[in-house]
C-alpha cells in the first residue's frame, strides 16, 4: 500500500507545481499582497492556463485520496489499487502539462483518464475486486 498512498501525497503536491510555475512565468512581478487578483489579471496565458491546472487538481485530489482509502479499506487488491494510482497520478501530470501547453483535446483525453482511475478505485471497492 506504500506505492499508493505516496501517490495520494504526489497528488496532493501536484497542485502547488502548477501554482509555482503560474506564479513564475507570469508577467511583471508577483505580488504576494493579493496573489489571486495578481494572477487574475496575467497577460500570460501560460500562467492563466498554469493557475487553472493548480484548481483543477485541488478539485481532483478529494475524490483520489477518498478512492484509494475506501479501496485499501474494502480490501481491493493492492497491485489494482497500486496501477490505478499511478494511472491517476500519470494522468495528472499529463493533464497539467497539456493544460500550461494549451493542448485542450489531449488535456480533456487524460483528465478523463485520471477521472476513470478514481472510477475504477471506487467501484472496485464497492464490489470488493480481489
């Protein structure tokens, strides 16, 4: 179960990757005092894009965090649980580069992915998947 709940932590990092870069490739200086609106108001599209990822994947680590625990809880098996984890996590990566790069189709086609992990998480807890 090590693999998967490292993924857990790698996804709940994942987010402050996609911030840091936003916040660094942004125009002018950053401005600490009011991040939000500082980023808000980017010229860059890179970091608008960079800032949406960071959302998005604070949006998608609730339900990963909870698919892992309720699989490892219903008692899945660990070699499932540890390949859909770092499914998930492959996607979110992929998903984060393709959404600061601008690719929206294969951004949409590896979010779904990561989306179908979870699914699979939760439903292989749910019939309890050995």
């Amino acid at each position: 179960m090590t693999i998967a709940y490292a993924c857990i932590l790698v996804a709940a990092l994942l987010p402050y990757v996609w911030a840091v870069f936003a916040k660094t490739s942004g125009s002018g200086n950053y401005d600490n005092r009011d991040p939000r609106a500082w980023l808000a108001n980017q010229d860059s599209a890179r970091s608008r894009r960079a800032n949406a990822a960071q959302l998005n994947g604070f949006e998608a680590f609730p339900a990963f965090a909870a698919a892992v625990l309720m699989a490892e809880l219903a008692g899945v098996d660990v070699q499932r649980i540890t390949l859909l984890a770092l499914g998930f996590v492959g996607f979110r990566i992929l998903h984060g580069l393709f959404y600061v790069l601008g690719n929206a189709s294969a951004r949409s086609i590896v979010w779904f992915g990561g989306f179908a992990c979870v699914l699979a998480l939760m439903v292989s807890a749910i019939l309890r998947i050995n």
